[in-house]
C-alpha cells in the first residue's frame, strides 16, 4: 500500500468510530473526540496518542515509529514503510481512540454512546 492509499484507509477507518471527526491544523488532518485529538495525518507521518507503557514496546518492535514529533509527548510518529502492516496502525488507532474515550468524562460517554448508537 502506498501512502496515500494508507492514509485513505486510515482516514475512513477513524471516522467510523464513535464521536470522531477530523479537523485541519498543525499541517494535518487531525481527529478529534470530543474536542480532545487521538490522531493525526500528516504528509510523511501518521501520529497516534498511546500509553507511556505502550510506547517504548511498540517502538521497540517496529523501527518506523518513534516519539511523535508534531502533536507532542504521549504521541507515537509513524514513517510510512511497506514493511508495516495496516493492521499495526489500525490498533494503534483504536488503542488511541480507547485510551481518549477513557478520559472524557463520564456524561460525555454516555452521550456518545447514546448519539452514535449501534
């Protein structure tokens, strides 16, 4: 898969969650759950928020992501490779996602849950 097909399919795939939409800044195309971003596409990277735990294991496995450089601390920066399977970045994405979601306040997930239902 090339880079724009990844970021195609990304693309889709984070909007097909519950609550998200994307927004345009920082030079990217960032997506945003309730007011609060988990991931970000850029023109060379992918960013995804992560635990701290999670970070150093999965950059440890895969060379193409390293601390994010963009969207700050907390964030892992992934460099398009054909050696990196999609379903890599897919579970980072839900991993981001779930780790937001996680944080909102309770109120807000309720009110997700009842907007975007099933």
């Amino acid at each position: 898969m090339n880079t724009a097909e990844v970021n195609k399919r990304l693309s889709e795939y984070l909007l097909s969650m519950k609550g998200v939409h994307a927004e345009e800044r920082d030079g990217g195309t960032v997506f945003v759950l309730a007011s609060k971003p988990f991931a970000a596409i850029f023109s060379e990277t992918i960013e995804i928020k992560a635990k701290n735990d999670y970070n150093e294991t999965i950059r440890f496995l895969h060379e193409e992501i390293s601390a994010a450089e963009i969207m700050g601390e907390g964030w892992n920066s992934i460099r398009y490779s054909e050696n990196l399977p999609f379903e890599v970045i897919s579970d980072m994405a839900d991993r981001g996602y779930r780790l937001t979601y996680s944080k909102l306040p309770k109120q807000v997930q309720r009110e997700i849950e009842e907007y975007y239902f099933d």
